[in-house]
C-alpha cells in the first residue's frame, strides 16, 4: 500500500512539471491557458506535499501499531 502512494506522489510532481513547461511555452501565444496550467502547477505541487505527509503519518501510525 505505501509503495502506491509513493508512486502517486511523484505522479504529482511530474504534473506540476508538465504545467511548468506549458506554461513558459504558452505564456507568449495563449494567456489564458498558461493561467490555467498556473492553477494546475500550484495544486500539484500543494498535492505532492500533502500526499507525502500522510504517507509518512500512515508509516509512523502502522510502524506504532506493530510495536
């Protein structure tokens, strides 16, 4: 289980970047859709974080229980 949110995590990250690139090749040509992959990149990298913050609480919480 914690092997999949690992990998959901950087799935995230490799959004946010897609939306990085999009957004310094569409920023000269179509304003409003460099705003939207704006809005995607924040919520990707906002995404990340608070996805590997409950994974690691979800490892500590099992990592407890077993002890």
């Amino acid at each position: 289980m914690t092997r999949i949110l690992k990998y959901t995590e950087y799935l995230y990250v490799a959004v946010a970047f897609f939306s990085l690139y999009r957004i310094f090749t569409d920023w000269n040509t179509d304003r409003q859709s460099a705003y939207l992959f704006i809005f995607f990149a924040a919520v990707s990298i906002g995404m990340f974080f608070f996805r590997r913050n409950y994974r690691k609480k979800f490892e500590q919480h099992k990592q407890d229980n077993q002890q």
